[in-house]
C-alpha cells in the first residue's frame, strides 16, 4: 500500500487515457475527526492511500474510522466518487451485517 501527493495534470491537447479494466485504482482521502468535505482544491493537496478494489478502500475507511479519522472521499481514476456521507452509510451496512451473524 501506498501514500501518494496528488499532482496536478496538466490540461491540453494529449491524447492521454484513462486506465481501464483490472488496473483501475481508488483513491481514499482522510482528514481529522470533524473534518469537512474534501473541496478540489484541498484534494489536489492532500495525501491519499491507493488500493486496487472497492473492497480495500473500505476496509481502510473502517479502518480511519477505528483510529479516529474521518474517511472523506473515495475516488476511482474514472472519476467515480463516494463522498464522506456515502462512505459511513457503506461502514454502517458492514457493522449491521457482521452483527447479524
């Protein structure tokens, strides 16, 4: 696992493409407990911590979440995003199911 400094791409003419297929990567962002939205401009600065499944991601939010952090964005290199609310809705689903057992 790796932690990473977001850098910014530059905008123009390249013929630059996405990664498709099993090489996608989810990024998770973190911040202090209490922390606010991830706004572009902070995200293009904030470290993250790559995994190469959903599953993994979540599994790093619980994880934040254990150590009192706060998980505050998900994001998949084609620009699919699970934002902080959607992140703890997801870890609350895991903790009801893992109770039912």
């Amino acid at each position: 696992m790796r932690y990473y400094l977001r850098q910014e791409k530059k905008k123009g003419g390249g013929g630059e493409k996405k990664p498709r297929g099993p090489n996608m990567q989810y990024r998770v962002y973190s911040g202090p407990k209490g922390s606010a939205d991830i706004s572009p401009m902070q995200k293009s600065q904030s470290l993250y911590k790559e995994f190469p499944r959903l599953d993994d991601a979540l599994s790093w939010a619980r994880y934040l979440e254990n150590r009192g952090r706060t998980p505050l964005l998900i994001e998949r290199d084609d620009g699919t995003r699970m934002e902080r609310h959607a992140i703890i809705d997801a870890l609350r689903v895991g903790v009801r199911e893992q109770l039912d057992r």
